[in-house]
C-alpha cells in the first residue's frame, strides 16, 4: 500500500537526518534509496556508542603521531557515517566544529581535515558534502572550499541574506532550518502552525518561498533543503514550496510511512507570491564582497535569526564537548 513517505518521495529528494543505519534501512529497499544523509555534532553525540567510540579511538592510534581528540571526532563521524552510506545512492554529509564558526581560516583547515579522513577511510570527497553554518567567514569558507573540489552545504540558516550567500559562494546545498534547533532540546518550544491561512502559517514557510523564488530568479543552481521538520504536516507544507531536497529524522520518516498519501491540491502552495520591491532590492547586494560586510550586517540587524545562529552553534558546540570527554577518557 503506498503510504505518505511514498508520495513525498515522488515529488522531492528525500535525505536521512540520522547516523542509525537502522532508520536508513527500514526505509529502503532494493529499489528505493535516500539520496543523502545529513548529521551535526548533535547526532554525532547521539550515536556515539562506547563500541564506535572505542574503534574510533583504536584507529587513530593505529595510525601512530599525536592523537588528539579532534582527530578521534573525525574518525568517530566518519565510521558513524559509513554505517549509513549503503543506504544512499547520493553524499554523506558532516559539519565543521562550532568553534571555528566565525573563523574563515578554521573552517577551511577543519573541512579539509574531515573531507581527507574520509578519504583515509574510503569514502572519496566525491561523496562528500561538508556542512558549514552560514556565518561571514562559512560564506567565504564555502566559496574557498569549493576551489578544492570540496562540496559543501550552507546551515543554520534562518534568512534570505544567508540564502543569497550561500549561493553566491557556490554551495552545493542550502539547509534553511524550519523549526529554529531549540524545539528539538527545549521541551514546551515547538508550536503548531496552520497551513495555507495568510498570517497563521509557520514563519519559515515565507522565508524558504522566499528562498526557492530568489534562487529562480537569480538562476542559482544550489539544491534548497530544509532541515530541523518535526511533523509530517511540515514536510507537506514543505514540499508544497517545490524545495529540491528534505532531510527528515527517523521520528518524522517513520510518521510518513504510517500515514496515506494526501490529495494533489494539499501540495499545492496556494499562498505562492512574487517577490516584493524590498526582496527584489537584497537579490542586488554582495554579500560576499569586503569578507562578508553586508551579510554580518544582516545578522546583526536581524536579531531572530541572530539568536537562532548563536543558539544552534552554542547547543552543538555543547553536544561536541560531551562527545570530546568521552573520547579524552579513553584517550588516557
């Protein structure tokens, strides 16, 4: 029986948004793959059993020199996200370390770091995709990599201003995070929107159409994938904006493939607008020009999505310390 999951497959590249190879593998089979699977240091804590702690540990002493517990994360995400590469037919994506989120020489050290102990463990950067939180210097860090084949996916994006350099910087990917990343740690923090109800619709909804709109126009080729989708009743609004890719966790892919596919006309975006004159004016800007002066800006003006960056870097770089004093226990 074809089931809500089904249908939302048809229509959109569906990504796991987990490191459990047994939530990649309920929904797949010999036909039916995700493209993609995403991760942060959240997940990467999450997963983090003392058996792949421990091989992790044991790999990179292996290896001889000076094991540091930087090196063991790397390791550790990598043999996490092996588990789930036979589920994908697409990339394996990891992010950059929260502490180098507003240094462009940090970001672009630790991406090459995560991108050659993927391919020390066999997996080519061809399959890579590395996660960098849109700040000034993850713009700029972006467009670097890029020069180094190295692909790369804009996060914690909570605005166009983000979008547009993300963009401009050749990103292969752009993760707009639809539920502000609180709702997943902060119980009480979530709240339900109506759909297709002008001013009683999720916030996010007009941000991310706002986003698939300017990227039409401009002609940018980056794949807009919403991330942080708490219910299925998020993934259909979602998808009714005709977004390229959602990364979905296991709570949300396994309420899919429990519901029945909905009529066509509930993935229509019936609120669908053309950009207006203020719109129109950012997709003018650089926001990559004099190191990202003008996106800095934007996120200092705009004091929501300034919150949003700084409490998810804040609550990763929380989850990578915990997973750092597991590894430094070992290590000793």
């Amino acid at each position: 029986m074809a089931t809500l999951l089904d249908q939302i497959r048809s229509i959109v590249a569906i990504d796991v948004d987990s490191m459990d190879p047994a939530v990649a593998k309920r929904h797949t089979t010999d036909t039916v793959k995700f493209l993609d699977m995403t991760s942060n240091q959240a997940i990467v804590m999450g997963n983090a059993s003392p058996e792949v702690l421990q091989r992790a540990v044991d790999y990179a002493k292996s290896k001889g020199g000076d094991v540091t517990v930087e090196r063991v994360v790397h390791v550790l995400t990598v043999l996490l996200a092996k588990q789930v590469l036979p589920y994908l037919s697409g990339n394996v994506h990891a992010q950059t370390s929260p502490s180098v989120g507003y240094s462009l020489d940090g970001t672009i050290s630790e991406a090459r770091r995560i991108v050659a102990t993927f391919e020390e463990l066999g997996v080519p950067r061809s399959r890579v995709c590395i996660k960098i939180p849109v700040t000034a210097q993850g713009a700029l860090a972006c467009q670097a990599l890029k020069a180094d084949n190295i692909q790369t996916l804009g996060t914690c994006v909570f605005g166009l201003e983000q979008a547009l350099a993300a963009g401009a910087a050749g990103s292969l990917y752009l993760a707009p995070y639809f539920n502000e990343l609180q709702v997943h740690f902060v119980k009480g923090t979530w709240k339900a929107y109506r759909v297709g109800i002008k001013g009683e619709e999720h916030p996010m909804i007009d941000v991310v159409r706002t986003i698939v709109s300017a990227y039409k126009k401009k002609g940018i080729s980056t794949f807009v994938m919403p991330a942080s989708i708490v219910t299925a009743q998020e993934v259909i609004a979602l998808a009714a904006l005709k977004v390229d890719h959602l990364t979905l966790s296991a709570a949300v892919l396994d309420e899919l493939a429990s519901l029945p596919p909905v009529p066509a006309e509930q993935l229509d975006d019936v609120l669908k607008r053309d950009l207006d004159e203020t719109e129109l004016q950012i997709l003018q800007n650089d926001y990559l020009a004099d190191g990202g002066k003008l996106l800095a800006e934007a996120l200092t003006t705009d004091t929501e999505a300034a919150r949003k960056l700084k409490y998810a870097l804040d609550k990763f770089d929380e989850c990578e310390s915990k997973t750092k004093e597991l590894i430094k226990k070992l290590l000793e």
